[in-house]
C-alpha cells in the first residue's frame, strides 16, 4: 500500500507550523521530528489512552455537539426479508459526550495528555468473518487513531462503527466523531476488496456536492479493512415514510426532498458515476421530523461507495462490482439491472421516480413488486401533482429504458420547469451559452489551481503524518514482547515507513535500529543466564540483523560460547553414568508397552470377531446389506485374512437363515440370498441354493403364488396342493388355464409362433401338445424352475381337491328349461375356484395329460354334457390342436 492511499489528509490552517509556499493561504509542511528517547525504567505505553500527544492539551473540556451519525445499513436480498427493526441509521453520543465539560477529564496512569471525557464502549471491530459485527470487551483502536465507541448498523458491505477521531481530539475539534465502515469477510476476501475499496472511495471523494454524503477516506489496519464517512443530524428517508402512516410527506417537503436528491444524482452522473442502489434508505434528511418547513430541510444521498462507475470505453480486467454483495433493492431496482445489464443514468431515474412517488402517496408506484415482475404498465395518477408533473413522474416511471426519461437533468426540468415563450426562452439559452462558455474556462482554470494546491498539501501532510505516525508506532514497538511472532516484520515495515519520509541527515532509523539490538542483546543475556543457550544465540542473531557489530554484542557472543563450553563438560560427565540406567529403563517400558499393546489388540480382535458374528445371526427382518455387510466389510478391511477364515461360517449361517426366512417371506429371503452372494462369492452352496416362492405355501390352502423370473415378465399364478401319489411332496400347479396372454408372451420372447389374435383372456386352443411342452420348458427358462404337464393323477388330484363338490356352474353342455351352457369358450378367469384354487378345472377346455407315453385330454370340455364333464372324463388325444383343447403347467415344490 502506497503512503497516498494510507493516510487521512485534513487541511491545515496557516498558523499551523511550517513554512508558506505560494499558493495562497495554504501551508506546506515538512515532516517534523519527534524526539526519541533512549529507554529508560519509567516506560510508558502509548497504545490506547496512554499515547503522549505532541502537544499538551488544554485542561479545558471542549463540549462535543450532539450530532448524529449516519451508518450503513443492512442490505436485504429480497424486500420480503427487510423489516423495521433490521436497521441500525443512527447513533447520538450519550453521557459526557453531549453534556461536554460537565464530566470530567479522563487521566491514565503514565499519560501526559488530558483526554476529554468522551463515552467509550468496549466494541472490538476485529476483521469481521461474516457480516455481523464482532464486540469485546477490552476497548479496540484501529489504525491507533480510530478509538470504536458503539455499533452503528450493519450492511452488505459490512458494519458501520462510531469512533472517537484522535487526531480531531488533539486538535480541540468540538466534534471528534466519525462513521467508521469495517468491510465484512465476504467482501474482504475477494482478491480485489482493497483495490475495490480505493477505487470507490476516490470516487466517492471527487462527489464534492452539498447534497452528498463526504467519504473521508480508507485505510487497511491488519485484516481490517475500513472507510470512514462524516456525521449527519437528521432522519433516514425510510424512516420518514414509515412514521407517515401510510400518507407520505408534506407535499412540499416532498417537493424539497425530491429537487434535493435529484442534484445529487445529476452531479453524480456528470462524473461518471452511477448510484445503482437508490432508495430511502440512502437518503438522509438532516432537519428534524418535527420541522415541516420546506426552506429547512436539506437531503443528502448516501452509499455512492458501493455505486459502480460508468466507464465508456475503458476496459478494466481487475474491475470488481461491489453490487454482487448484495448491494441492489430490487423494489427500487430497473428493470434492466435486474435482467442484469449494464449501468446506466436511467436506472437511478427510475428509482428516483419510485422515491418520488413514494414520498407523494406514502406507498411505492407499483407496490414494491419488482420490474421485471410487474403486470401493470402504468401506476395510479396522483391527483395532487399538474397534469405537467404527473406526465413528466410517469415517463420517469416507464418499465423500460428506451420509454423512460433520458436523463435527471431532463426529470427535473419537465417535473419542476415553467412554461416560457419560445422568444424569452430563445434569448435566454442564448445568454446562458455565453455565460457558460466564459464560466466554464474560469471554473476549470480555479478548479485546476485549486487542485494543485490540494495535492501539494496532501503529499506534504502525509509524509508529515506518516512520520509521527511511524515514530509513535515504533515507541509502542519497544515496550511490546520483542519475541512475538510479528513483532519484527512490524517493526521492519514501520522503519522502512519511517525511512521513506525521513530527511538524509535525520538519524531516527539508526537510533531505533541500535535500541532494538540493544534490546535483544540484553534478551539474549537473560536467556544465557537462565540456561538456554539455543535462545540466546538466536537472539544474538536477531540483534546482529539491526546492527551488525556493536561493542555488545561482542561481549556477550563471547560469554555465550563460554557458557557452552562449561555446559558441554559437565552434561558429558553425567552422560556416561546415565546412559546405562536409561538403556535398561527404555528396554523394560518398551517391554511393556508390548505386552499392553499386545493385550489391547487380542481384546480389539476378539470384540471385532463378537460384533461381527453378531451381525449375521439370523433374526425377523435381518437386513443383510445394512449392518452385517458394513461390518463384514469393515472387519476384512482391518483383518483381512482372518476374514477370509470366516467365510465359510458366516456363509452357512447365512444359509441357514435365507431357509428360514423362505419359509414366511420368500421375496425377503431372495433379497438375502442375493446380497449373500455378494458377499462370500467363493461359497457354491449360496451359488446353488434356489427360493421356493410357493414353498410356504400350506399345501391346499387354495392361497395363490407366483415363482420369481426375469425383470419384466410374470409367470402364471399357481397353487399349491399334495401329490396324490405320495402325500408328503406338494405340487405348484396353475391356478387357471393358460391363456392367449400367456401363450403370446412365449410367442413374442421365441419367435416359435405367431401372436393369437381375439380375446387374450380366453384358453389357448390353438397350441400343439407339443408346443405346450415347449411353452413348460420356456417357462422353466424363464423362473429357473422345471415345469411340465400335469400326469393324470397329478391333474384329477387337483382337479377333485379332495372331494370337495365340482362348480354346479362349470361351462359344459347344457340345454334345459331355457338354461343354455355350453355355447362358447369364456376366460380363464371365469368361474368358481374349487378346494384347492383351481377355476375352470372342469368344461370350457379340456386339458391335456400325460399317461406314460400316451396324450389324454381330462375334465370335459363345451361339447360334452354336463352329466358328464367332470374329474373323470377322458378322452384318448393326438396332440394337435382342436379348438376345445388347452392346458395347464405344473412343477414340484421344492
């Protein structure tokens, strides 16, 4: 950081000393020199209260004013979240600061200076990490300059602080106060935040203007980076309007308040700048509440810091928007900044227009509702305003830009202007060109010389400043802790400061240079004294990098390499006599160091093994893939051949369990079975182990099951039932016939047939006893099981279901008092359900059976009489298909 972009310059009065140079009554100063003096018993702090000032104050008490400070304010993302209460505007000095010399001054123990009695409050703006301000309880200095006294606000760029000036105290100023802005983590830790903060701040300095708040200037303390902003005694415009229930301000307060902001915008936008942030809350109106005279009340417009410059032409590659932290209301924001385009002078035209309004009705022109969201192009008319001024307000007001009024210059003039003939109007211009032409070369030639004179002051006093201030600093330096970590690129980067502003001939570099080696010289001998040898030659070292040989330094370099030498003898005759004893010392501890650690292994695998078999033992809704993986998997991670060892002990107890869960959920013991498979892939037996999804099934209970099979394909339902042939075996059999559905399923995974055309629920008649066997044996393909069909037993053990009486309805041929049966086949699904679950196991279609070799057709079919479609009807078949002829699949349960 440069010394120009460091220091607050002040102009200084004439009778100040120094020498006149010829610029007026403006003075020119050299950096004077503070005495500096050799250390001594009786050292005095100057951090904090006990800095001695140049000069002695004067005993008398100096009232400070009670004025107000403006402070940043918290900037919301949407205008939903901005309440009343979230806004700190101003603060008042309280206490001795507004009763001035009634309290009495404050003294420090070692000060030589009378401070006036200003309230301190112990806030600590300590490089904020986020944008709430950070508060302690020791009192904080910034810079040692900017004493912090309260918490003001908190913005989007940061928190605003007051402070006590020390510099304005030492100068008797009745108002020592200023705003001190302290940027937030966000901000600061953008690569740009100092080089931002430069560039707004000189910006905002060259916005000369009674209608706009001063920036002072910047500076960076450590990580903190901060602004400093004047005082203002008044009112916020917000809070104006929300203490206006509703009706806004007195018409011609409004009035005032309007023509005031507009000249700040206007001034601003002929130097480039755009405020992209214009809102009530950045408007300051420094009368009271209680004065309703126009003539009174002044408005100043603040935040013209966190507005972005109108560059035409100039490409920046470093140019950083402060407006992405936050800093754009979206009520008062135009369209366009909110679609993201670039700035542009019509953009605060359109807010000043929203504050207009505002100010007029009490309400916002489009009920805050933001631009790019509004659904009405024109706001309601105020009835109070000409038709002149309501034209010129509602241009203002236009959505969009290439509607809305070009310029404030040119608001101004339509919403305040008179109406003038075109001739007074003529000659007018007229003369006001000529006057403009010869002003504006006057102007620019003061205002050349002017700042000339400026610049020369402000390089003279900022050497002048940076020389004291750099004295000072190095004062408080030397009666800090020297072996602190910073302590010597503190001092370094003060000295170098120092250096920069120091006249050839001045010695004060090299007497602070000899002072701090002296110090560490004398460092250097308290720690040989104490035994650390290694301290004191590092100190050494230290003091020989200020100065490089010096009469003491010598002497004491030479007392350290003889302490050394006595320290060596002496630590080499105990060596010998120790090392013995610590050997046999370090061989037993390690001994038993072993042994615990030994021990706290065994213990660690033998509850690792505990735990893990834990995990697997087979219970209700055992989650395989949860705990008991995680635990496997951490087990063979830590102890991976000892897992390995394991493997066939978990893998059958997974086994066993995967049975046991079959025999009440078979879909969660496949869910197990393949996560199992997973996990211990070696283990054949997981690799050959098959779920029966019809194994729980008590045989004849008629409840329904369907075996598992590929993704996207359904295999018939099935029931279950006991063989007739051998009562402890339970046979899988389909619930209904098949059906064309399922027989065009075969048809379209195969390609062996063509799709059956009709009702797809009917039974397929049209298969051979051939492809009914093919259709079985796709099947199996399918499931993973063995399906065939039926023998005869097999099917009349079904069909009879232990007895229970045929469906009285079943559809064989019948013609009887009006009743017909018989007359077509019907679905699948048609029917009552016998004992055991089967429909249409008699009439519709007969069904096809095996007989050793031999093909049979069981059950009757719609040709045969109902006297005789029963379990007993058989007919001899050659296996083609009829048109009455289906069948059923069946499989054993395993």
């Amino acid at each position: 950081m440069s010394e120009e972009d460091r220091t607050v310059f002040v102009s200084q009065p004439s009778n100040k000393e120094g020498s006149p140079d010829d610029n007026g009554d403006k003075t020119v100063f050299t950096p004077r020199k503070p005495v500096v003096k050799k250390p001594t018993d009786n050292k005095h702090s100057i951090t904090g209260d006990n800095r001695k000032s140049a000069q002695a104050a004067s005993p008398k008490q100096t009232q400070v004013s009670d004025r107000t400070v403006i402070a940043d304010r918290p900037r919301q993302a949407t205008p939903a979240q901005a309440s009343p209460n979230d806004r700190t505007l101003i603060a008042k000095p309280s206490g001795a600061q507004s009763q001035g010399a009634q309290g009495a001054p404050a003294q420090d123990s070692g000060a030589h200076t009378k401070h006036r009695n200003y309230e301190r409050k112990p806030i600590a703006p300590t490089a904020p990490q986020s944008s709430s301000p950070q508060t302690g309880e020791d009192l904080r200095v910034i810079r040692n300059r900017f004493e912090i006294v309260d918490l003001l606000g908190v913005g989007g760029m940061g928190a605003v602080y007051q402070a006590i000036d020390r510099r304005k105290v030492e100068a008797r100023d009745s108002n020592p106060y200023v705003a001190v802005k302290v940027l937030n983590e966000d901000f600061r830790r953008h690569p740009q935040a100092f080089v931002t903060l430069q560039r707004e701040a000189r910006k905002s300095q060259t916005l000369a203007h009674p209608n706009i708040v001063n920036v002072h200037d910047f500076d960076r303390d450590g990580e903190i980076v901060f602004m400093t902003m004047e005082f203002l005694d008044g009112q916020p415009l917000d809070t104006l309007l929300r203490g206006s229930n509703g009706l806004g301000l007195e018409h011609q307060l409004a009035l005032r308040v309007t023509k005031d902001i507009a000249s700040a915008l206007s001034y601003a936008h002929s130097h480039g700048i755009v405020h992209s942030d214009f809102k009530p809350g950045n408007i300051f109106v420094t009368a009271s509440e209680e004065d309703k005279e126009a003539s009174n009340i002044a408005a100043k417009v603040l935040d013209f810091g966190i507005a972005r410059a109108v560059s035409e032409g100039v490409d920046e590659d470093d140019e950083f928007d402060a407006g992405s932290l936050g800093a754009l209301t979206p009520a008062y924001a135009s369209y366009e900044m909110l679609e993201g385009e670039d700035p542009d002078p019509r953009d605060d035209v359109y807010a000043l227009a929203c504050v207009a309004y505002e100010m007029l009705t009490g309400r916002h022109p489009y009920d805050k509702t933001p631009a790019n969201k509004v659904t009405t192009d024109k706001p309601s008319r105020i009835t109070a305003l000409s038709n002149r001024q309501w034209r010129a307000l509602e241009k203002a007001l236009a959505l969009h830009r290439e509607d809305r009024t070009a310029s404030v210059d040119e608001f101004v003039s339509e919403f305040f202007g008179t109406r003038r003939s075109p001739v007074i109007v003529f000659g007018l211009l007229a003369v006001m060109a000529v006057v403009a032409i010869v002003s504006y070369f006057q102007v620019q030639q003061r205002e050349e010389a002017l700042r000339q004179e400026l610049e020369k002051e402000r390089v003279v006093e900022l050497r002048q400043q940076t020389y004291t201030f750099s004295v000072e600093r190095m004062e408080e330096l030397l009666t800090e802790n020297l072996l602190s970590k910073k302590w010597q690129s503190n001092a370094r980067k003060t000295l170098e400061e120092l250096s920069g502003v120091a006249e050839e001939d001045d010695t004060v570099v090299a007497d602070f240079e000899m002072r701090i080696s002296d110090q560490f010289v004398q460092l250097a001998a308290d720690a040989r004294e104490a035994g650390d040898l290694d301290a004191a030659r590092a100190r050494l070292e230290i003091a020989k990098k200020w100065v490089e040989i010096t009469e003491p330094i010598v002497l004491e370099k030479a007392a350290i390499e003889q302490a050394q030498r006595d320290l060596e003898a002496s630590i080499a005759a105990a060596e010998a006599a120790e090392e013995a004893r610590e050997q046999a010392a370090i061989r037993a501890e390690k001994a038993r160091q072993n042994r615990i650690q030994a021990q706290k292994e065994k213990d660690a695998y033998d509850r690792a093994v505990k735990q893990l078999f834990s995990k697997f033992a087979c219970k209700k809704n055992l989650n395989l893939a949860g705990e008991p993986k995680a635990a496997f998997d951490a087990f063979s991670q830590k102890y991976p051949q000892q897992a390995m060892t394991f493997v066939p002990q978990l893998s059958g107890m997974t086994e066993t369990c995967v049975k046991q869960t079959a025999r009440r959920s078979p879909s969660s013991a496949q869910d197990m079975l393949n996560v199992a498979r997973q996990l211990f892939p070696s283990q054949a037996s997981l690799k050959s182990l098959k779920i029966d999804f019809c194994g729980h099934i008590r045989a004849g209970s008629a409840k329904p099951c369907r075996d598992s099979a590929r993704k996207g394909f359904k295999p018939p339902v099935m029931v279950v039932y006991p063989s007739p042939d051998d009562p402890d075996i339970k046979l899988a059999i389909s619930r209904y016939e098949i059906s064309v559905r399922d027989a065009n399923k075969y048809c379209a995974a195969t390609k062996a047939c063509s799709s059956i055309g009709g009702d797809d629920k009917l039974p397929v008649t049209s298969f051979s006893f051939a492809e009914a066997n093919q259709y079985a044996t796709w099947l199996g393909q399918m499931t993973g099981y063995e399906y065939r069909i039926p023998t005869k037993s097999e099917w009349q053990g079904g069909a009879r279901a232990a007895g229970s009486q045929p469906d009285p309805n079943r559809n064989c041929y019948l013609k009887f008092n009006g009743i017909s049966k018989g007359d077509s086949v019907i679905p699948v699904n048609s029917g009552e359900r016998n004992g055991y679950g089967l429909v249409n196991s008699l009439g519709n279609v007969q069904e096809w059976v095996t007989s050793g070799s031999s093909v049979l057709a069981m059950g009757g079919s719609i040709r045969d009489p109902m006297s005789r479609c029963d379990a007993e009807t058989v007919h001899e078949h050659n296996g083609s298909p009829d048109g009455i002829t289906g069948f059923r699949v069946l499989r054993v349960v395993q």
